[in-house]
C-alpha cells in the first residue's frame, strides 16, 4: 500500500485493510488530514482513522514530533477529549486511531441548523471548556480551536479533536508572516494570525469566536483571503450587534466580549474563569441548563455583574440599566405550578423546573421509552443504586433499561462526588433481561462483592450486589 497523497488515493483505502483496521468508509477531510470510519474486529468496535498527507509523512522533523505530541495527547483522559487509541506509520502510511464519535461535528449541526438556543450554545461550549481545561493543565494547546473539531455524539456530548496537530506542523513550516499562522483564520487569535507564541488565553479567545458563532449562525470576521480576516482580528470590535439582534442576553455578550478581548492579558485567564462566568451568565439570563454542569456551590449576589467591558456599540443608551442577576435559579415560580416528582431520586419539584433540584434529573423522563421488558408484575425491570458512604450516603437513585455512565465529572449520567471515583468510571446498562456494569479503565476500580472488575469486560449483576466505585459503596437492586 503506497502513501496516500491526492482525493483518488485517500479515496483508495476504502474497503482496505490498515493494520487490524477495515477501512468502511471516508468521514471527514481537511487540509491536514483524512478522516475515515474503520472496523476493528479484535475488540468488535467501529474507530476513526485519520490519515495524515504523504507531502507531511515525509518529512522526517514532522514524523519525530508527530510521535511526541501524539504520545501527549493520547495521556489525556477526558470525559471531553476524544480518546486515541494507536498512532504510528505502516506502509509509508502515517495515522492516528481514535474513539469514533456518531453524531458529526458542531460544524455539521450548525450547517444544519443556523443558530444555536443560548441553551445549546452554552452546554457545547461549556463542554468544550472542559476539555481544555485538562489539555491546559497538562501544557498542551489546542491551537486549532473551532466547529469542525468538536465531536458530537447523538445524545449531545461533545468531546474535542486534533490537539496537537497544529504544533506539530508549525514545527515543520516557516511561520514569519501576519496571515500565515497555521490554523483556521475565522477562530484564530490575533497573536496566532500573526505568528506570535499562543498559550491557554489564545485557545478561550477562539471559544469565544465558537460561541459567537453558536449563537448567531455566522462567525465575526470573514473575508475573501486569511490575511484580511486577521487583519479584522487584529484591529477591528467584535461585531456584538449581530449578538443584539438575535437578543443574546447582556451577561452572555459581555462574557463573549471578554473572551474575545484582542489582548490575552485581558481575556479570562482559565477555562475554569470560562466556565465558572458563563454558568453565572446563564443563571442571570434565566437560560436553563443541564443539572450537572451547575454546581451546587455556584451561588450569585444580588448584585452581580458580569465583565463590564467596553460598549462597543455606540447606539446603544447611555441610560440603559445594567443587566442584574437575580438571588433565585431559573426557573421561577408561577401561580399554575404544581408538584412532579423526579422518576430517579423520587425528590419533589415545581412543574416549571425542566431538571430535578435535587439530583438534576431530566423531570421530562423521556429514558421511560427505553423500558421494554417487564416484570412478572407487568411494570419494567428496573435498577436501583443506594449509595452506603460517601457525601451522598443515604440516597437512592433509579434507572431505565438504558445506558448509564458513572463518574465523577460533568458528562456523565450519574456523578459520584468521590475522591477515589474516576472521570469515567464504569457503566452500567440493561441487555435481554439482565443488568451488567463494566469498569471504564478507572483509577482505583470497580469491584462487585469484593471482587475487581477487569476494564471493558462486564459482568451480570444479580440483586443485592454491593458494588465499589473506588472508596464509594453502593448496593445495587433490581425493582419492578
């Protein structure tokens, strides 16, 4: 098999075998890569292969720091990382293997559907936050922050693509012009666009340009040539009046404006700072989002403002009052309310909540359609977990006849706040009448009846188990 250089050749893979991969089918394509969906019928799962230029693979600086910073990222351990499972050369052919993702990239939904709610908007981008805030705590940059790597699956997750694959080419190209910063030029940074040293603040100042684009359809600066749409980078505001005009509430811009700033000194200096304003944005602007990604320690004075950062609009009223948060969460009280209770935890909450204040279960329950089979009672089979210790000893919670990941970050069904509890732990899902959990590689493991459980292999529960997720004891029960 020879080096894939042109369309025709990348295109030749297909139906071809790489290693222990079967080539399906061609996803994706860049200047930097081609993206293809293979089989791997050792472990009987579907990943992703992206193949990389020969005109690149050549050379032999690139292969050298393509390995090392393939080594980093692939140590990245993430709930909003996409996991690389292999990399390396075969055949001349140089390619990484990762975690494939079924629900296209943010680039393909926005195609799809224009503007994003300010609900979606926020959740992907919180998500996205995530991610790199663990890239950054291990020095790693993403520098080619934008739609088109961000990875979605169909229940909404996202997880974050190609670290690393932007330095790795800087290192082997001759950067000394402005325009000629290797990346995307609609998210890219001043700093970037014009060849200078990036850190953490240039990969929040394209966030800052995704979420722009999230909430309005379209990106800022746009041009005929990347050398003018760095230029707008450089020297002209951020055009918030296309963010006015689809009324993106006052918190939320300003949070934009700062993320955006053209100095990195006065951006946010943390994707945590990120994460912690925009949740505190969507609790003033009333915007709901999912229970997990509001902590329960996030609380807002009567008084807060957001970044008060420049007006850049000059139409707009000297008199005009600033956007206050109020003391309350979304959702507020109406004379029509009435009392649901939340199917996982049973807690009792007003009809106008769309998540559970007491767990942050979906109040909808529309996992109730994955029941299938049912008890000799008539009523499905369900799971119940009763945590033994920990901060949340006492509690009770039930599952659906569907797939739930357990772990102690946000993308995760259920969050166990422990120490010894992994990002991703385990999981725990219903198949042909019985219920098994599998450990997800963790830290400190899963064990059931005191017994450890291998990574990925699951095992069958049976009514009573105790199971330990690190230090957190949990007894499990199957209920009608």
């Amino acid at each position: 098999m020879q080096q894939m250089g042109t369309n025709d050749d990348m295109n030749a893979l297909v139906g071809k075998t790489l290693g222990q991969f079967r080539i399906v089918e061609r996803i994706g394509a860049g200047g930097m890569a081609t993206v293809f969906k293979a089989y791997q019928p050792v472990l009987d799962r579907y990943v992703a292969v992206k193949v990389l230029p020969d005109y690149h693979a050549r050379d032999p600086i690139f292969k050298e720091r393509f390995l090392r910073e393939a080594r980093a990222v692939a140590r990245l351990d993430h709930p909003n990382i996409v996991q690389i499972y292999l990399f390396g050369e075969e055949e001349n052919i140089t390619y990484i293997v990762m975690q494939y993702v079924d629900g296209g990239t943010l680039k393909d939904k926005l195609k799809q559907t224009g503007a994003l709610s300010p609900t979606d908007a926020l959740k992907f981008v919180i998500q996205a936050a995530e991610g790199l805030g663990a890239a950054h705590e291990h020095g790693i940059i993403h520098r080619d922050v934008k739609p088109a790597n961000m990875l979605l699956r169909k229940d909404g997750h996202l997880l974050l693509s190609d670290f690393g694959i932007v330095k790795i080419l800087e290192g082997t190209t001759n950067l000394t012009r402005v325009g000629t910063g290797i990346g995307t030029p609609q998210y890219m940074s001043p700093e970037q666009g014009t060849g200078q040293p990036v850190d953490a603040s240039s990969d929040i100042y394209s966030l800052g340009i995704v979420l722009f684009h999230c909430l309005t359809g379209r990106v800022p600066f746009n041009a005929d040539s990347p050398l003018t749409i760095t230029v707008k980078h450089l020297n002209e505001p951020l055009p918030v009046a296309f963010l006015r005009q689809v009324n993106v509430p006052q918190p939320v811009e300003q949070a934009i404006v700062k993320m955006t700033a053209k100095v990195p000194g006065e951006r946010y200096s943390t994707t945590s700072e990120v994460i912690t304003e925009l949740l505190r944005a969507a609790v003033a602007s009333r915007i709901q989002l999912p229970w997990h990604m509001m902590p329960p320690s996030l609380s807002i004075a009567p008084d807060y403002q957001p970044f008060a950062g420049p007006i850049s609009n000059p139409a707009q009223s000297n008199n005009a009052q600033p956007y206050v948060a109020s003391q309350s969460l979304p959702g507020l009280a109406s004379q029509s309310t009435v009392t649901i209770s939340c199917f996982r935890c049973q807690a009792q909450n007003p009809s106008d909540r769309l998540f559970c204040t007491s767990c942050g279960y979906e109040l909808a329950d529309r996992k109730a359609v994955a029941d299938r089979i049912m008890g000799p009672n008539g009523r499905p089979i369900l799971a119940r977990f009763l945590l033994q210790n920990g901060q949340q000893a006492g509690r009770a919670f039930r599952f659906h006849q569907d797939l739930t990941t357990i772990g102690r970050t946000n993308g995760n069904d259920l969050i166990i706040s422990g120490r010894t509890v992994s990002r991703r732990h385990a999981r725990l899902w219903f198949d042909n009448g019985r219920w098994y959990l599998a450990d997800m590689q963790s830290a400190n493991g899963t064990f059931v009846n005191s017994v450890r459980l291998q990574p990925n292999l699951p095992v069958m529960l049976n009514d009573g188990d105790i199971i330990n997720f690190g230090d957190e004891v949990v007894q499990f029960n199957i209920i009608y």
